[in-house]
C-alpha cells in the first residue's frame, strides 16, 4: 500500500458516513468503520449479501451504471438494516486501470423520521 492509499483510508476512516468500495465483480474491496457498524464487516464478500442479505444481484441495483462512468445520488430504505439512507455512487480508477464503485452511505433515518412527525 503507497502512501497515497493510506492517507485515502485514513479520510475514509475518519469519516461518519459509511464508506465502501465494491468491485466489477460485487466484491467489497473496502469498508469504514462507519460501515462496519451499519451493515456488519463484508470485505471479501458479495455486496448484496452484506448490505441487502440477498442471495443475487439486488433488483434496484445501479453498479453497472457506475461501473459505465455515471455518478448516481439517490435515496435507499434498507430492509436490512431498517434504515433510510443518502447514497451517492461514483466510479473509482485504481491504479491498474480497473474501475471500482465508491459508495458513500449518510444515514438519514432521524431526520426522515423527524419530517414525517412534522407534516403529522
């Protein structure tokens, strides 16, 4: 690991949203610690296991666009977890060439919570 990639890690670590890479081939490559403590550790694993708990490609599933350049910004329910989140997607350029998906998870459950008391 270079030191460009550590001091990469050390943001995402540092960060409280959860961070994790995925791969072409839907393997988690990486996870923060903010990730960990939402979905369980998943490095090695197949992503719709860990953050979905399904046994296939998730239907709602947009890694192919992001693998293909588009930068995605959406919101998701998580059945898994039971919880809302802001997502944004982009392509990340190793250094080999390859192209990985950079997920940025905000949990925004409270303040989805928090709207929908107000308009009650």
């Amino acid at each position: 690991m270079n030191i460009k990639s550590q001091k990469l890690i050390a943001i995402f670590e540092a960060m409280a949203d959860g961070v994790c890479i995925i791969s072409q081939e839907y393997i988690i490559e990486f996870m923060n610690r903010a990730m960990v403590k939402n979905f369980g550790e998943g490095i090695g694993k197949k992503c719709y296991k860990v953050l979905e708990n399904n046994d296939k490609i998730c239907p709602r599933c947009k890694a192919s666009d992001v693998f293909n350049g588009e930068t995605l910004h959406r919101e998701i329910h998580n059945p898994a977890t039971h919880k809302m989140f802001d997502v944004i997607e982009t392509p990340l350029k190793i250094e080999d060439g390859a192209v990985s998906k950079l997920s940025i998870y905000r949990d925004i459950t409270q303040k989805k919570k928090q709207d929908e008391r107000l308009r009650a």
